[in-house]
C-alpha cells in the first residue's frame, strides 16, 4: 500500500506541475497571437472549463475504463497529445480550443487518481485524501518556480550541452527553447512523467460490480469551499503577470503554493478536532482579511510585503482545500468518491475560470492589487453565506456569524471525518 501510495503522490505531483509551468509564460504565450489581457483569462479559463466538463462524466468514464489506473493514464495520454498540439498551433482559436480539451484530459486523470488512494476507514480516507491534496498543491508549486526560470534552465542545459552559447547553433536553441512554447512541450514532458509512473507503478485494481447507492442530497458546503479558494487563484494567475515581473509572479505564487502545502495537514488536525465546518467558516473570514489588505495595501511593492501576504493568503487557501476534501472523502465505495471528488474539481475548476475572465476584464480597469481584492472578496463573503446557510449548525460555530445570526452563544459541534 505504501508503494502504491508513493507512485500515486508522484504521479499527481507531475501532473500538477504540468498546469503550474504554463502560468508564468501565459502573458507571452497570448501576446505572441497578438491579444491582450482578455483573451489570457479566456485561455486560462478555457482550461479550467475543460475541467469541469471533465469531471462531469468521471463517474461514467470509471465505469467505461474499468478501473481508476486504466482511466487515469488514457486520460494523461490523451493530454500529452493535446498539449503539444496547442504548442504547435499559431492562431489563439485553436489554442484555446486545445486548452478546453486538455482541461477535461488533466483533471479526469487527477480525479481517477485522488479517488482511488483515498481507501481505507473513515480518518484513513480524509488523512489520504489530504496527502494527495498535499501532492496536487506542491506539483503547481514546483511547476510554477520551473516555468519562471524556464529560459534560464534551457540557457544552462544548452550552454552545457553545446558550449558557448555565441555558437549560432547554440544561439539558435537557446532561441528555440526560450520561447513560450516550450513550457508546453515541458508541460507534455511533465504529463508524460505521470503516464510512466501510472503505468508502471499505480495498482490496477478493478472496479467492483456497480452498487445502487442511496445518493440523497449532497452537501453543496465542499464545492462551495473548493470554488471560493480557486477564484481566488484565477485572478491571481491571470492578474499577477500584469501586476509584476515574471520572477516576482512565480515567487509570489509559489510561495501561496507552498503556504497552502504547509497548512494543509495542520488544518486536517484542526478540522477533526473542531469539526470541518466551523474550520471552514473561520478560514474563509481570514481569507477575505488577506484580501482586503491586499486592496488597502502595496503588498507588491516589496519583496517581504509579498512574501507575507503570500503565506497569510496562501494558509488561508490550504485551510479551505483541506476542509473540502476532509468533507468529501467520506464514502467508502470508489464510484462516490469519484462522483464527489469530481463535483469538487468541478466546482474548483468553474472558480478558476470565472476568476481569470474577471480578472482578464477587469486588470485595465482596476489599478493594482485591487483587481483580486474586490471580486475576491465578494466571493468569500458568498462562499461563507453559503455554507451558513445549506448548513444549519454554521451560525454557532464562529461569533462573527453566531452574531449575525442573533448572537446565539457557541457550543462545540461534533468532528467530521
């Protein structure tokens, strides 16, 4: 189990870092086609769309595949082709229309594996899913710090391989591979890592008999966490390369990544100890703070103001990813967990792309930070509601609500694992 385990956290971990490389080079890879800011949101958005259609027929895709093993790396496969296809095409149209494809192609892979290791009892499955949750984070990290100093990477290899980059065929590759296209073809490299690791690590175990099970009314509290927290990052993504250097965009979001890392497995902890809900409601106030700050604030003015910010916000994002996975690994049978799992990419993925058409539209008419503070926090604020809402109990679990609500007094609730 735990080699399996291990190969299952590889694989997501590349699979991740092959969305993350492509961030800090968007600003290029649209600017070449001869677009601006709006047409970047919409190719952001387009992939996270894809997403979304994606993993509205995971459950049907398992069924069809046969097992999460065999689903996952005919997915990958399918996103290896697709993304150096959109490297070769010229005009933004067919690009955008690859990205939609590669979209539905990473994330049914992502899902198939998140929903097959996360076996076990109840604590075992939110302790699992959390870990693979860890995974999918650090793999966007570490794609994002490998796409912003992906032309100095290929200066070294080359000026390595072929000497003095003066050389004109030394030149010429270093032109080549310094281009924005090349982090897609890294991208492909990337997925194609995960296909390995998928085919020659990850178990096949087979999908068992299909089982009637009572579906009843899901909780919406999970999508609504998962679409708050990657809002939050559309705007960031397509916001950031307009609002600074391209080192400083992947320090900043890096650092968000890794804070997100870092507070994820802390969270797990604080929500079985206070329940997931009331963790939930307390991290989406102290996101929407992170927020406003960042409007009243030049958080990117230095280096220090940006790295704290980033920690700040990026632990308020870990608190809320692991909130919604703990939420959502609930069931033992692999089919639930992957119709779940899926609703919650979905749900993240339609978050991310309404985040980077706001941000597309709105980076020329908002100055500075405030195109992410704004909407930002409108959009915490509504995932909060939310949850206070379709959950009954959330007025009792924070003052500021329990206030809102009529000033009922608090009274612990019961954990959720």
């Amino acid at each position: 189990m735990m080699a399996r385990s291990t190969c299952t956290i590889a694989a997501l971990g590349l699979a991740a870092a092959s969305t993350g490389i492509v961030i800090p080079v968007l600003r290029p890879l649209v600017d070449q086609t001869g677009h601006g800011s709006i047409a970047a949101g919409v190719f952001t958005a387009a992939h996270v769309i894809g997403g979304i259609l994606g993993t509205a027929c995971s459950a049907r895709a398992l069924r069809f595949a046969g097992s999460a093993r065999r689903l996952a790396a005919g997915a990958l496969f399918a996103s290896i082709l697709v993304t150096l296809a959109t490297a070769a095409a010229s005009s933004l149209e067919a690009r955008i229309a690859l990205r939609l494809l590669d979209g539905g192609c990473h994330l049914l892979a992502i899902t198939a594996l998140v929903a097959a290791a996360t076996t076990g009892d109840a604590a075992a499955r939110a302790r699992r899913a959390v870990v693979m949750g860890l995974a999918i984070v650090l793999g966007i990290a570490a794609g994002l710090c490998l796409g912003a100093k992906l032309d100095a990477i290929a200066h070294a290899i080359i000026g390595r391989v072929l000497g003095d980059l003066g050389d004109p065929a030394a030149a010429r590759a270093a032109d080549l591979f310094g281009r924005p296209e090349a982090a897609l073809v890294a991208a492909a490299v990337l997925s194609g890592g995960a296909l390995l690791v998928v085919l020659l690590g990850v178990a096949d175990l087979p999908l068992g008999a299909a089982a009637h099970h009572a579906l009843g009314r899901r909780p919406p509290a999970p999508g609504l966490l998962a679409f708050g927290e990657r809002y939050i990052f559309g705007t960031l993504t397509v916001a950031m390369p307009y609002l600074a250097s391209r080192s400083r965009v992947g320090m900043v979001l890096g650092v968000f990544m890794v804070a997100s890392v870092i507070a994820m497995p802390v969270a797990r902890r604080f929500a079985t100890r206070w329940g997931a809900r009331r963790l939930a409601v307390r991290s989406t106030l102290g996101f929407a703070v992170t927020l406003g700050v960042a409007g009243g604030f030049d958080v990117l003015g230095s280096i220090g103001a940006a790295l704290a910010w980033a920690i700040a916000c990026g632990g308020s994002a870990g608190a809320l990813y692991a909130c919604a996975l703990v939420l959502v690994a609930r069931s033992s049978e692999l089919d639930e967990r992957m119709r779940d799992m899926g609703t919650v990419h979905a749900a993240g993925s339609a978050g991310h792309a309404l985040g980077a058409l706001t941000a597309g539209l709105l980076i020329a008419a908002l100055p500075g930070m405030l195109v992410v503070a704004l909407p930002g926090i409108a959009i915490i604020a509504a995932a909060t509601i939310g949850v206070w809402i379709s959950v009954p109990d959330a007025a009792l679990d924070c003052p500021v609500i329990g206030g809102i609500a009529g000033g009922e007094t608090p009274v612990p609730d019961q954990p959720v694992t």
